[in-house]
C-alpha cells in the first residue's frame, strides 16, 4: 500500500485470517520519483513515457517490498496465497475515474507470486465512488464490535460501525496540506509530532471560509484526494500577510474539525495511518471528542501503520473466493462487485 502522503511503500504478510500481521516492512520512494509523484498528482500534467517511466519505478519498489518481506520472515514465495496491491493512486475523481500505478503484471512477474491489483476501477463502473474501500475491512477488524475507524493518511477516511450498518466516505484532508505546507515554508517531509503547529495560532477567519468549501457540505457517498485538496486550493484563501505557522496551526484544526463532525458522541475509536505520529492532531481529536474512547487499531490487533496494507491482502483473498469488497452503501455502486485484476503466475 502506498497512499495519498506519497512517502514511500507500506507491505505485510498476513495469516488467512487477514487479521494477524507475520512480517512487515517499508520502502521509501527516493526523492526524485517523491517530487515526480508529487507534481504527477497535483498538477496532473505529464507525457506518456513520463507515466511509464514513473508506473515501472513504483512497481519495482512495490515488488521489491514484497521480496524484503520474504527476506525477512524466511518465507517462501510459493508459500504466499497471493499480493494485494492497492497501487500508488496518481488521479482520482470519485465517480468517474480513479488510476493506480505500479502495474500488477510486473509485480506478479517481478515476485513470483499472483497478484490482484486495480481494485477501484469496477466499483467506479458500477456508479461507485471507488474509495474509500477500506470499510470492509475496518468490519471485518471490529467483528461483532461497534465503533468508529479513521484512517489519517494524505486524506483522512472514517469508517462508522453500528449494529445495522457501516458508513464510510472521506472526511477531507489530513496529512497532505500539513505535509505540503511545511515543505514549502521549511523544507521539511512533515511537521515532526506537529510541534510547528503546536507553535501557531489559529486564524479563525481563514479557518472558517476553509470549513466552507463545499466539499464539507457533501453528503456521502464521497471521496476526494489531493487533486482537490492542494497547494493550489489552500492559496485560494490565503491574504500573504498570515504567519506561516498559523496557516498549519489552522490546517490541524481543519483536520482535527471535518473529522471530528463525524464522530457520534461516546463511541469507541480507533485510529491508523501516518497521522498518528502526529501528537499534536491527536490531541486535538481527542479534545473535541471528550467521550470517546480514542486508541490506535493496535488495540484491534493491527499496527496503525499497517491497516491499509493487511487490507489490499484481504480484499485479495475475497477477489480469489470471488467474494465482493466494496459496499454500496458506502461507495454508492448500484451493487457490490468483485473488485481487483488478477495477474497469475
């Protein structure tokens, strides 16, 4: 799994279950394919052999995190079912078209191993958003339990559990704005445990027409990446005159607020993803939701950084059992599908 922060590739091997990770590693990008992805997705100008070139780096690195995997655990490949690759999403538009790179054919042939890959397009065929997808699997973690599942990647995606149904869409941006602010200002990847933030104020006025955009008006079913959410997008409202530590003070409270309008009172939840290293946003979800419950999925038995990835393994397995992954009511599919490519060594 790769998301959103486009930092590098996130692999584990998981039991049959999908629900205990055996072995698990990371592979960063570079930084040269890093700012090639990044100006790939937010400016979506590129030529063909430009995207090719980029498709095969980032299966290379996809296939070689599977290799270190095996490495590591003593594994062999013919003992591997198969890999789930979610890809390294470069364009998405909920509804209509979303593309992953980090082709399976080259992964499957790069392994050794099958692999199933392209998961979104065939809910977006059937009039689904294709994301999030990750609800089946926040379910299939909780099992009989209700609770609220957010997943703090570029985007933040909630998941919430009642007895009689599951709810899932994107709450709107998490980590890309703060990433992509202290990058620009500090030459920094990230705001380390969001101490920058931690040092601004918030400006209410620019804080407010932020919370207006009407994608926070939306209601689900609703997805959203950072082609929307920017650079571009944030210097809509921006004077020039804003102290540059109060811009991120104010985007953590963005965050730390679109998600928080979704969280029910008293509920139990669980958070995943790079956000969590996050202190400072951390803190303010938990000051806004003081009846809550908030932990990482490690209480579920997952590692937060790890969800995403033991997800792509499970929604692999019910695409071999010919089981679908997506839910309508979630995505918006006229009905759920068997999602995912399969590339068969």
């Amino acid at each position: 799994m790769s998301g959103t922060s486009l930092d590098g590739v996130d692999g584990v091997i998981v039991d049959q279950q999908c629900q205990q990770v055996i072995a698990q590693s990371y592979q960063p990008y570079d930084d040269q394919l890093k700012q090639a992805l990044r100006q790939l997705t937010q400016s979506g100008q590129t030529s063909l052999a430009n995207l090719a070139d980029i498709d095969i780096s980032v299966a290379s690195i996809f296939a070689n995190t599977a290799l270190a995997l095996l490495r590591q655990s003593g594994i062999s490949a013919d003992q591997i079912i198969a890999i789930g690759s979610h890809g390294q999403t470069v364009f998405h538009q909920g509804g209509r078209y979303s593309m992953q790179i980090a082709h399976g054919a080259l992964i499957a042939e790069q392994t050794g191993v099958t692999t199933v890959a392209d998961f979104r397009m065939q809910d977006i065929a059937a009039g689904g958003q294709g994301a999030p997808l990750t609800p089946v699997y926040h379910q299939h973690l909780l099992a009989e339990q209700t609770g609220v599942i957010i997943n703090l990647g570029g985007i933040a995606n909630i998941t919430q559990i009642t007895t009689d149904q599951v709810i899932g869409f994107d709450t709107g941006p998490a980590n890309t704005l703060l990433d992509n602010w202290t990058q620009r200002i500090k030459s920094q990847d990230y705001d380390r445990d969001g101490l920058w933030s931690r040092s601004g104020l918030v400006d209410q006025n620019l804080l407010d027409q932020l919370l207006a955009d009407d994608y926070f008006q939306q209601q689900a079913p609703k997805s959203t990446g950072p082609e929307y959410f920017n650079m571009d997008w944030l210097s809509e409202y921006l004077t020039g005159n804003e102290a540059p530590e109060d811009v991120q003070r104010t985007l953590i409270e963005l965050t730390a607020i679109s998600i928080s309008a979704h969280i029910p009172t008293g509920v139990d939840v669980y958070l995943c993803g790079g956000g969590v290293r996050n202190v400072f946003l951390v803190e303010r979800l938990a000051y806004l939701n003081p009846n809550s419950h908030i932990e990482t999925t490690h209480e579920l038995g997952i590692h937060a950084d790890y969800v995403e990835a033991a997800a792509f393994a499970y929604f692999a397995k019910r695409t071999l059992s010919k089981q679908p992954s997506n839910l309508s009511a979630v995505t918006g599919a006229k009905q759920p599908r068997i999602l995912g490519a399969i590339y068969e060594i």
